[in-house]
C-alpha cells in the first residue's frame, strides 16, 4: 500500500516482517528454479553444449527486460510491481517444467525452446520486479536498520537455499530423472507465488513510485558525462563476461567432463553455495580498508584461476581438486556483487542512482549477457568439432585455456578504476544480492 508522507515506527517494522518472510520463501524458491537445477535439467534433457552456456547467460541478458519494471513502478509502486512481475517470473518457471513432457513426446527442438524462453523470461521478470529495491528498501527501514534488516534477509535467504538444496539432494537420491527436476522446479514455482502474498502486505511512501517517474534522457546524459561511470560500465562489463565465461561451464565440466550424477553434482553446488558465504562475510569485513575496486580485482582473479584450475584439471575425478573452482566461483561472484555495489554508491550521487543503476544493468548486463552467449556458444562448439576424438574432459581444459587468454586483458579493466579516497571506502549500507 502506497502512504502519503513517511511510514510510522509500526509500518516500517511491520513491512520488514513481511520483507523477511517474503526473502525466506524466495531462498527456497530460487533454489529450486535457479541457475543449478535449470542447467541440470538441460544437460538431463541432452542438450547442447551451446544451449547450456546459453542458459548460464540469460541472467545479464534478461536485463533487456528491466525497463520496463520502471515503467510499471512508474504507475503502480514499487510493491506491485515486484509482486507482478513475481507471480510473473514464477509462471515462466513453468514453461522451462513444460520442457521434459516435451521432450519425452519426441520434440526436443520444442522443448529447448520452451528452456531457453522460459529461461529468459524467468529472469527478466526477476530483473524488471527488483528495479526499485533499493528506494523501497530505504523505505521500510531507517538508515540505523538497515544493515541489519539486509543482512537478515541475506541469512534467511541463504538458509532457505540450503535448506531447498538438501532436500533437492535428498529427491534425487530417491529417484534421479527428468520427471524429478520438473516436480523440483513446479514445487519452487508454488513456493515463488506463495512468497507475493507477503510482498503484497508491504507499505511504502509514494518516494519509489516518483523515484521511477522521472525522466530517464535527461539523466542518462549525466550519467555518460562522468567519466567514473563510463568505466564502472567497462569493468562491469568484463566482469560480467568472466562469469558467463566460467561458472555455467564449472558445473557443464563436472557432469558431461567426468560424467558426476545430478546429486553429486549438487553437492559441489554446496560447496559453491559454502564459498559464497564465507567469502561475502570475510570480503565485507576488509572491503571498507581496501576498497571496492581491489575487491574487484581479487574476484576477477578468482574466475582467471578457475580457468587455470580446470585447464589443469586431473583425467580422473578428484574431489577435493574440483571443490577449489566452484568455492572460487561461488566467493567470487557474489563478492564482485557487493564491491560492485559498494564502489557505485560511493560514486555515483543520489539524485542520480536510480537511473544510473539502470544503465549499468542494461548495458553492462545485457551486453554482457548477449556478448557471453554467443562468445562461449561458439568456443564450446570448436573445441567439441575440433577434439572430437578425445576424452571430453580434454575439451573443456581446451575452453578454459582458450577463455582463461579472452580474458586476461579484462583485468586491466577492472585496474583503471580509480581508487576511492580512505573516507569513502566504509560503506554504511552493505547490499547483498537479493532474488
């Protein structure tokens, strides 16, 4: 509900409740429709290489879709609109489920399709629902509250995960098919629209909805002017590209590579999940004495060393080898969130974020996203031609050579950021990526 002036005491705490409950059914949703179970469900399905990295792509392309969240912030709020686009999001989990009966009717080619379309608009509808988060957020809690009530919902939000993702292990130790990751991904779309009934319960000012309202070419333009952000825009860009790059074909290594079964394949998921919080805590400690833009660095040196470490990686399966790039890629790509979002709040002026934030989704994003797609489409596609004799894990130590050289040179992207003064590297606010 939108209120005319600022929420009292007893709506801001009652709004954060909701927030809560709607963040732990979201954990536990996400878990099961997400990046893991979506590119299991397609390498059970036997496809393509290509259309796998594909899919680990759509996350940064889908933000083509993100304006028009802003367009419907615009007249409903941001409450609704992330309650639309909710309900939304979780219909199109359906359409990727509809792939498998597809598929075992002997229309595979639909059924990719369905994949890959329901993939997109999966998480173009994710994109388009958060886009004004971070008004609401400002909202419904003080700026006292706020690490707080974001590190609740991080905590909750990685419990629910955990929890979704034992239980997901647990499945398929019963029973491992097709048919099991389609009732995987119907449970966590059931789970997706029950979590708007609490979104719905969420007061805000009308601070979201003018927030949306105001015109977007007349700020892009300053945006554009400052050179900070044209190379905020440059290093996300390579950075974005570098987990295109690396993490679908982590997981894509570990089944097609060494032939691991779903359930021990998300049991490295774990470790990924493990990686992620460990490294977010730790980061966000040293973050404010470092800076964002040397957390930056670090992360992306972390995706070069997954490549080396696959490039390298052993003919036989040697589990405490393989741990190393999915704890790698699991620290690295949510700590490069938070330095991301840390470095663009210290820089980028207030009156300006909303817009300047989608720019950098959109471009750095989508372009990325597109880049990713057709660049690791293409590469997984060679080396499969090229080394058509050999081992399969031959083939994917070739891609992480081949990608681990594309990618090099993004590094001194990353590096011509200019560094923050010390007064500006603490950050009151510590963001963590919410779905």
């Amino acid at each position: 509900m939108i209120i005319d002036g600022p929420l009292s005491v007893e709506r801001q705490r009652r709004s954060q409740q909701y927030y809560n409950l709607f963040n732990l059914l979201n954990g536990f949703s996400y878990m099961c429709l997400g990046d893991t179970v979506i590119i299991l469900l397609a390498l059970n399905l036997g496809c393509a290489d290509q259309v796998v990295s594909t899919l680990g792509s759509m996350l940064f392309a889908s933000f083509l879709v993100l304006p028009v969240g802003k367009i419907v912030a615009a007249r409903v709020g941001a409450v609704r609109c992330q309650s639309i686009f909710w309900i939304l999001r979780n219909c199109a989990a359906l359409v990727v489920a509809s792939s498998v009966p597809v598929t075992y009717l002997g229309h595979p080619e639909l059924a990719t399709t369905l994949l890959l379309g329901g993939a997109f608009l999966f998480y173009g509808c994710r994109a388009a629902g958060v886009v004004m988060i971070q008004p609401l957020l400002g909202d419904i809690a003080s700026e006292s509250e706020r690490p707080v009530f974001i590190a609740t919902n991080a905590t909750l939000f990685s419990i629910a995960s955990f929890v979704a993702m034992l239980g997901i292990i647990a499945l398929l130790h019963i029973h491992e098919d097709g048919w099991s990751l389609m009732a995987v991904v119907m449970v966590g779309s059931a789970f997706g629209l029950t979590s708007t009934h609490f979104i719905r319960k969420i007061d805000e000012t009308a601070a979201p909805r003018e927030s949306a309202r105001r015109p977007v070419v007349s700020e892009l333009r300053v945006s554009l002017a400052n050179p900070m952000f044209i190379r905020q825009l440059l290093s996300g860009f390579v950075v974005n590209l570098a987990v295109i790059m690396t993490v679908p074909t982590t997981m894509l290594t570990l089944k097609r590579g060494y032939g691991v079964s779903d359930r021990n394949a998300l049991f490295f998921s774990l470790i990924q999940l493990v990686g992620a919080a460990i490294m977010s805590r730790l980061v966000g400690r040293v973050s404010g004495r470092i800076g964002p833009r040397k957390v930056l660095l670090y992360c992306y040196g972390a995706f070069l060393l997954t490549a080396l470490v696959w490039a390298v990686c052993p003919m036989q399966l040697h589990p405490v080898f393989v741990w190393l790039p999915f704890f790698l890629v699991g620290g690295a790509y949510v700590s490069a969130n938070n330095a991301t979002m840390h470095y663009f709040l210290q820089t980028i002026p207030e009156n300006n974020r909303v817009v300047a934030s989608i720019a950098i989704n959109v471009i750095t994003g989508a372009l990325a996203g597109l880049v990713g797609m057709l660049l690791s489409g293409a590469l997984l596609n060679w080396v499969n031609e090229y080394f058509v004799g050999v081992a399969a894990i031959h083939r994917y130590r070739a891609y992480f050579i081949i990608s681990g050289i594309i990618l090099l040179p993004g590094f001194f992207c990353v590096k011509q950021l200019p560094r923050l003064p010390i007064e500006k590297r603490r950050l009151k606010i510590r963001w963590q990526d919410l779905f």
